[in-house]
C-alpha cells in the first residue's frame, strides 16, 4: 500500500484461531495483508427496502422488528418458517421448522438475502439470518452470522452499517467471518498519516475504512483514492526508473552525413511510411543522446518495424559502433539476417550466430564479433552466452520482446564497454492498449506504426460454424483451391493430441478433404522444428498444420490462406498474431475462424467482432476486457499482480494517466520521498522492474 505497510503478524491483534485459518485460507499473515483484501461488492442495509429504492434480485440487508412468525406446512408436507417485519418485508425459511420457534414477535432481526416482490410486498426467501441484542443473538443465527458474532455484538457490528462489504471468501471463511476479522482491526488501527505531499478529495487513512466500512454516501470516493494509489505507486516505480537511465551513459551515435544510413534510405525503392519516418526520427534523436535510449516500437505485423530497426542499427554503426538483434527463433533469426544482410550498403557486415551453427561457423562468427568486424550481430538466445564477446556494442534490438525472459534481455544490455549501456529497442507486432503500456511500459518511451506499407492488402475473415457442415466444407475447398493456385495455407490446432489435436486433423485432412495436398506438421514437442518450418517457406509443403507455434514464425510471402480450428479456444490477440501470419506477400489473402461456439454466445460474439475488425489496436482494447488485469500484467513484470487489486485497466484509463503525470512531477519534485512511497516492492520486484 503506497507509503504505508502494517507488518503486525495477525495473532497480535486477533484471536490465534482466526489469525491461523485467515492464514492458510487467504494467505492473510499481516494486518496489511488482511486489510489489502478488498471487498468485491457491496449490499444495501437498512430496515426499509422501499426507502432505500432496492429493486427485485438486488442482494439486501435488512433490519427490523418481527411482527409476525410461525410454522406453515405444505399439503407436500414441507415446513416452512415465516417472519414477517413490521415494514412488511416477509422472509420465508424452507425446510428450517426452528427458525419460527426461537424468533418471536417483537424480536429485533437482521435478514440479508435476494430481494423479490410478490403483489407488490417485498420477500426474501431462505435468508441469513440474526436476532440483534444481548448473547443470544450469538446462538439465534445463521451459521455465517455466528461467524461474525465471535467479533463483539452483532447489534454493534450491523446496526448502523448503510452498507454491507461483500468479500471474496471460502468454504470455511464467510465474508461475514472477513467482514468481523477487520472490523476488529480497523478498531485498534492507528490514524494512518497522509503520504503524498499534496492534497486529494479524500485521505488515505478516510479511504481505507471507506473502503471496508462504507458511510452513507457508499465507498465509491475511497475506492477511487486507492486505485489512485495503485496507478501511482507503478507510475513512480517506471519514473524512477526514467530518472535513473537518464544518470546513466551511453554512447552518444549522432547522425553522420553521406554514411551508410543516409545510403540505405536513398537506396529504396520505396518511400517510408509517414509513421516509419517519424519513428526513424524519433530513434535518431534519442540515440544521439548520451543517456541509454529506452523505446518500444510496437505495429502490426507487416508494418514496417524491421526496416525503422535497420536504419537505427545503420546510424549505431555509421557513429562506430556495433548493434545487436535477438530474435525469438532460429528460423526468424535466420531470415533476419538474410534480409537485412541483402538490404544494408556494401561495407555493412551482418554476422548470424545460432546455436546450431557448425562448430567453425560459430568459431568465426564469435572472432568476428569480437574483433570489431561484425557491425551487425543477428542471432537467438546464443549471442547473450559468455562466451560473446563485443567490440563496441552500442545498441540492442530486441524483436518480439515478451518471448525472452528478463534476464536474456539484460545480459545482452551488459555486453558492452565499461561504464557504459546500449541504447535499447524493443519490438513487438502485439499491440498494446495505452494504459497497459503505462503500466507495464512506462520506463519506456512508445513508438507505434499503424499504417501498413502500401502494397500490402488487408486479410479477409470469416467466421465457419461447426453447425453448418456446408460451411465447413467450403472452407477445405477454398484451401484447395489456393494450392491448386500455387499458394500454401496453414491450418491452426488448439491442441497437439486428442481430438481435434494437430496430428489427428492432418491424418483426417491427408485421408479426407486435404487428400491431394502436400501436409506438414508442427508442434513444440518437435526437436526439428525450425527446419519445419524452413521447409515450408521454402515450398517444400502445401499445408501446414501445426500449433500456436507459428505464431513467431518465418514469413511466408507464399502462404493466403489460415483456417483456425476451435477459434473459440483462443484469445483475441492471439488470432489476431495467427491472422498476420498470411497475406505477407501482397497477395489476397483469406482466414477461416472455426467455431463450435452457439450464435449468440460470448464466445461467439468475441470471434465475430475479431472477424470483423482487422485492426489489431482496436483487437487489444477487447482482449483487454475479456481478460484479468493479473493475467496481463503478471506475465510481464512481477509484482503488478500483487499491487494491482483495484484498479481497471480498461475503465481507469483517467486515473492511471493522472496518477502517470503526478508520479513524474513528484520524482521531479522529491525523488527522495518517490523511493520512499514505491518501498512496498520487494527487492525481486525491484530487481525485475530495473532489469525490464
């Protein structure tokens, strides 16, 4: 919690029993632990429903004075207790014949249940409940109120509440067991000192106790103070981080005239995109600079990255010095280093080191490098091992970045000169909803290209329910009929065994509708895959089926056509890096999303919208809500899953860039008291964060 812990081990402040089974349940150890387990709703309570404008299905909390109660039997013989309020709410009680005998008229009640109408008078129907008053009302309850009865007075604890906090709970903690626990240590709490140097609509400590015990105008306002408090506390992790590469030196490589970057753009045969020569410029100006340049570049597949990467490493090498791109595969890296070796100025050597390369291939490509001969060093995860060696590495490109760990990426940052750091950038062709570049980018500075270069024709997508066989069928035949055209076409599995796996549909594809096709197969499980692969971009096969595996792939100018089985059984983004997989050519080109899922479903509505949107950025706001926060953050960075409980990635976008703007004045302003707020990060999250 920004600026504040509580380390106070629960057995402290509350009995050892509760302390011990919030432990092993919820893993609740400390009061901040147990206090940083938010409620995840909230119900009404008060003793009128019609007062308090419930509606039928809401969840309520009543309370009030029992005016009638007895036993009714069904002609199926069936017991039911009736209480009625003297506000008119009736509560049914099925199959609970002691409930009409210890609740007596005049008895003070509390009830929580579904809210229903019947002619018009409110009902609830097998409530929890408790009689409010004296000790009994710890035995005359439902068993999740006795729960909440250990913690003092039921009256005390409910009686004045305008709003009741749901919590997530378990099978042998209730809410109502969470909701005692921290009332309990909100009441030995100390005031909690404000934090930050200036004045919010509300205070921390105010925020914390809305947040658990609401007041009349509900816990919106405390709420929001603490999502506030989560987007700054990232905020000003990243800006520290900004703050700190800006202390740091790098090689200043400013633009030198009549040298190989100022060759290569005279030399092409097209004009860059207006988007390509921004960001070339952007680049530019960041790498003259004598502080490490951090970027992202993020852009659809086929947008252009590769060149605005070359035309960087080109200015690295005209200023000299020496650059280097990882790529996520063999296959990738391999085509990388055709390409660009085939694209830059004569002068230019590109040296590939992989590390399947024979053993007198690697010997020289290793002297190369460390002799200052290679300028441009492509390779996998080989060119990061010990035994690589630089001349003068000043900048490092990382393509496809969320496939290398966090450690890769900075053991190539640290191949370099003493005391200095590579200017850094980092690619990816999964584009990034803004504020999780925020978040999960905010150290670095974001470039994007949204415009493809022209030649390149959007991707058709149909949807192909499994319910309509025609429909099926016509998918194979259109896969025929590309072959037949020279083409070549993927075929995209969920799975690798089982039914509908991919070594099971390319047996039912060799022997059915594909039987007059050349059918390849490719899965992890495979050693040989980059030659698979390379196989197929070389027309070795007309079809590939395979998995998510060629999701990062080689390009296949070749390839017009991807049918994707069990389209449902995929995330948004995901579909939208296999689409990008066809149409690299400049061909027409065409992806089939398979579905088992029924019209109508979520699950189909989600594949439809991606059928009809082929902008990946508009795709990534909607992935973005079909996903957890969690999920998306907790695959990039550590511990944004444990800071972020509150906050929405796509519905607080305002506060996330107010507390973005706020977090860097206030590392301008007191950098000392900016450490001091983000001091909740435990060193490995720190570690993590510096190295990202």
């Amino acid at each position: 919690m920004l600026g504040w812990r509580d380390e106070r081990p629960l057995k402290e402040v509350l009995p050892d029993k509760a302390a011990t089974l919030l432990s092993k349940q919820l893993g609740c150890n400390t009061v901040g632990d147990l206090l940083a387990h938010y409620p995840r709703d909230y119900v009404r309570h008060g003793q009128d429903v019609n007062f308090h404008g419930a509606e039928e299905g809401d969840v309520v909390t009543v309370s009030g004075i029992v005016d009638m109660s007895n036993l009714r039997v069904t002609k199926r013989g069936q017991e039911i207790s009736v209480v009625r309020l003297d506000t008119g709410l009736e509560a049914s009680f099925f199959g609970q014949p002691w409930v009409a005998r210890i609740v007596a008229p005049g008895s003070h009640i509390m009830l929580s249940g579904k809210l229903k109408f019947f002619n018009g008078q409110p009902q609830l129907a097998s409530p929890t409940f408790a009689l409010l008053g004296g000790e009994a009302a710890k035995m005359a309850a439902s068993p999740q109120l006795k729960q909440l009865a250990q913690f003092g007075s039921l009256e005390e604890l409910l009686g004045d509440r305008p709003w009741i906090p749901i919590y997530p709970a378990t099978a042998k903690v209730s809410s109502w067991f969470i909701m005692g626990a921290i009332h309990h240590v909100l009441t030995q709490l100390e005031h909690i000192p404000e934090p930050l140097d200036y004045e919010l609509p509300i205070s921390y400590d105010q925020a914390l106790r809305a947040v658990h015990e609401p007041g009349p105008d509900g816990p919106y306002l405390g709420i929001h103070r603490l999502k506030y408090n989560e987007a700054l506390t990232v905020g000003l992790v990243m800006a520290l981080r900004r703050r700190d590469a800006q202390a740091q030196n790098a090689p200043a490589m400013e633009e030198v005239s009549g040298g190989f970057r100022e060759s290569a753009i005279a030399a092409l045969p097209f004009e860059l995109t207006q988007g390509q020569q921004d960001v070339v410029q952007e680049i530019s100006a960041d790498i003259s600079r004598s502080f490490p340049m951090q970027r992202l570049l993020q852009g659809e597949v086929g947008s252009g990255k590769t060149m605005v990467a070359v035309l960087a490493m080109l200015q690295a090498i005209d200023a000299g010095y020496q650059a280097a791109l990882l790529a996520p595969t063999e296959v990738l890296a391999g085509q990388h280093a055709a390409s660009i070796g085939g694209f830059v100025p004569q002068g230019v050597k590109v040296v590939l080191l992989t590390g399947s390369m024979k053993t007198a291939q690697k010997r020289q490509a290793l002297l190369d490098i460390v002799s200052g001969e290679a300028d441009i060093v492509i390779g996998t995860h080989a060119i990061i091992q010990d035994a690589v060696e630089f001349f003068n590495l000043g900048m490092v490109i990382v393509d496809e970045q969320h496939r290398f760990g966090v450690e890769q990426r900075d053991r190539l940052r640290s191949k370099t000169r003493d005391g200095t750091h590579p200017h850094t950038l980092v690619m990816t062709a999964t584009p990034i909803p803004r504020t999780v570049a925020m978040t999960v980018f905010g150290d670095l500075a974001v470039s994007t290209l949204r415009e493809l270069p022209g030649g390149r024709k959007p991707i058709e997508s149909f949807i192909v329910p499994d319910s309509q066989p025609a429909w099926v069928e016509r998918g194979w035949q259109r896969i025929r009929e590309e072959v037949s055209a020279g083409r070549q076409a993927y075929v995209v599995c969920p799975r690798i065994d089982a039914e509908g796996g991919v070594e099971e549909v390319a047996a039912e594809l060799s022997n059915g509708p594909l039987a007059d096709t050349r059918i390849t197969c490719l899965h992890g499980r495979m050693a040989d895959r980059d030659e698979i692969m390379a196989s197929f971009a070389r027309g070795e096969s007309d079809v590939m089926v395979a998995t998510t595996v060629i999701e990062v792939g080689v390009d296949v100018p070749n390839a017009t056509v991807m049918l994707i089985r069990e389209a449902e059984k995929f995330g948004v983004s995901q579909l939208h890096q296999l689409r990008g997989r066809v149409g690299r050519g400049g061909n027409a080109s065409l992806c089939l999303l398979h579905t088992s899922a029924q019209p109508g479903s979520a699950s189909f509505e989600r594949i439809e919208k991606v059928a009809a949107t082929p902008s990946g950025f508009e795709l990534a706001d909607l992935d973005l809500a079909t996903r957890k926060e969690g999920d998306i953050l907790g695959t990039v960075q550590s511990g944004t899953k444990k800071t972020l409980r509150l906050l929405n990635l796509l519905r607080d976008r305002e506060t996330i860039e107010r507390a973005e703007h706020d977090a860097a004045a206030l590392v301008e302003r007191d950098p000392g008291l900016a450490q001091a707020l983000v001091g909740e990060f435990s060193e490995q999250e720190r570690e993590y964060l510096e190295k990202n």
